[in-house]
C-alpha cells in the first residue's frame, strides 16, 4: 500500500450543498474502501485553496485515480491529489540518488 493526500475544493454545487457534505464525506471514505483503499484521516482545512482532504493508503496509482474519478463526478468537488512517501522510502530514494 501506498500513501496519498487527496485535497477537496467544493464546487458551487458543493457549497450550495454544503449541509449535505458530511453524508458526502462518509459515501466518498465508502468508495475509497470499496476500490481497495483505507482514509485514514479527513481534515476540514481553514485558509487554503482546498476546503477538505483524506490521508489514504491505497494499492497504486491507478486505484486512487479511480477512486479520486469516482467521487469527483458527483459534481461537488475538485480534486488535487499527491503521492506520499514515508520518511524511510524518502531516505532510500535520497540515497539512490548519483
């Protein structure tokens, strides 16, 4: 498993929606575990591009490509989502460096 942060930045549809956003957060954590992944944490964010973000560990790349196309084409969000390594894969691709 591979780590990952996916931020959420609400559309006009989400913010019009905004009451909505917790039953959408819990469907979003059910599709992530649904594709294989597990959130391992969700943050509301304050003074940010993004509104809200998972911390997740999923399989590769292509499962939280799915798993990010899957929630996004609800229409109440736009999505940046990052690659995380752990301080020892940091250490290991900083070492195998020429």
């Amino acid at each position: 498993m591979h780590a990952y942060v996916i931020f959420f930045g609400f559309t006009a549809q989400g913010i019009q929606k905004i009451k909505d956003s917790p039953a959408r957060v819990e469907a979003a954590k059910q599709t992530v575990r649904e594709m294989g992944g597990d959130v391992k944490a969700f943050y509301g964010i304050l003074g940010s591009q993004f509104d809200t973000m998972f911390i997740l560990d999923a399989p590769d790349d292509e499962a939280v490509a799915k798993m990010v196309l899957a929630i996004a084409r609800g229409g109440y969000v736009r999505t940046e989502t990052h690659r995380l390594f752990t301080e020892d894969e940091y250490g290991k691709i900083v070492s195998a460096l020429p």
